[in-house]
C-alpha cells in the first residue's frame, strides 16, 4: 500500500517523467517483494525475487545517473 500511495503523492506533486516512472518502478518492485513473501512455496518465487532485485539495482542505477 505504501507503494501505490507513493505513486499517487508522486501524480499529485506533477514530477518530471523519470522521477515518476523511479516510482512506478518502486511499486512494481515492492508488489513483486510482497507477492514473494505471500507465496514463498510457488514456483516461481525465486524467479520473482530475481525480478524484484535486478528491478531495486536498476532503481538505485537510475537515481545514481540522476
């Protein structure tokens, strides 16, 4: 919830594109963690877990390059 209300602050604050699409980023990336955490024992867990970090370092990576 913390995520999608991030994005919903973000859209009222009218940001410029790449620091609106950081925190969609942010939000996919935080869904992706708690569906991970909700079903541990589904397949592709682990799959989602590699999703959700390549997605983290590609978040820090674009607020490096900011």
């Amino acid at each position: 919830m913390i995520a999608f209300t991030n994005i919903i602050c973000q859209s009222a604050n009218r940001p410029a594109r790449m620091e609106f699409a950081k925190a969609i980023i942010l939000a996919v990336t935080s869904f992706i963690c708690a569906a991970n955490q909700f079903w541990p024992d589904m397949r592709q867990a682990t799959r989602f877990n590699d999703i959700a970090i390549a997605l983290f370092v590609f978040d820090v990576l674009l607020v490096i390059v900011d």
